[in-house]
C-alpha cells in the first residue's frame, strides 16, 4: 500500500468513499441538519475549489491502482475526511493515512499540533492511534463530535 495525494481526477473517488462511509457508519449520530450540511460540504465543486486554493489538501491509500482510503487536512493541521472504505478496514490502510497526515503536518506543515473532530465511534480508534479527547461531545449544527488532538514530536 502506498499513501500519496490525490490528483484532482481521483477526488471522486474519494468523495464516493466518504459519503458511503459516512452514511452507513457516522449519519445515524448526526442531525439532518448536520448530514444535509455534510453533503453540501462534499459537492465536487466545492471541494476542488478548496483543493485547488491549497486550503484543503486530500491523500488516498492505494492497494495497486485501487483507492481503499483517504484523509484531508487543512492547513492548520486539522484532520477532515478521513474515511476507509470498509472492506479495507482493518487491514491497516486507516495507520497509513493517519502516520502519514501526522507526517506531513510536522514536515511539511510545521504543526506541532494535530487536530480532529472526531466521529463518537471514532473516538477510540483516534485514542489507539495517540490522539487526547480536549474538550466533551459537541453537537453544532446538528454534527455530532468529540473535539481531539496530539502533540507532533
């Protein structure tokens, strides 16, 4: 497996996998408000343009030519997006995406704080993987999340 950004052509691919993933595994705690706004989030236009102005920058794990993954992070070093399509889960693709976005915030970012939002059944995944819950569930505009974060070393 291989982690590397997305060329602008694959980020359908990626959207496909976060919204599937989305639905089956995160809707059920979010609010239609929250998933309506998720899915506005997610148009194809949107998302480029935020790629194409360097605001958000999306990574994919590939297993040969397949797309199993993929992570976003916006500049501040905050994790977004970060879904694995589930017949790829546990099998190791989700530690690649998450190292190499902790990578990329220390080297090429200058972070030396990593953040997410994470989903309430993400919560222990990002916990195994070194992240700190900061603050108690959040529920903003119908988005249900734990605010996490790890120092970069």
């Amino acid at each position: 497996m291989i982690v590397r950004e997305l060329e602008k052509q694959e980020r359908k691919y990626a959207l496909d996998i976060i919204w599937s993933v989305f639905c089956m595994d995160v809707a059920e705690v979010y609010e239609q408000e929250g998933i309506d706004a998720f899915h506005e989030y997610l148009k194809q236009e949107n998302i480029d343009q935020l790629c194409d102005s360097g605001e958000l920058l999306m990574f994919g794990v590939f297993e040969q030519e397949e797309l199993e993954g993929t992570i976003s992070l916006q500049r501040r070093g905050h994790i977004c997006n970060y879904y694995v399509r589930r017949s790829c889960q546990g099998k190791g693709a989700g530690r690649l995406l998450f190292d190499y976005a902790k990578r990329y915030c220390k080297e090429e970012l200058h972070k030396t704080i990593m953040t997410v939002d994470a989903a309430p059944e993400a919560v222990k995944k990002y916990i195994h993987m070194g992240m700190k819950p900061i603050d108690e569930m959040q529920m903003i505009h119908g988005k249900c999340y734990v605010p996490m974060a790890m120092e970069i070393l």
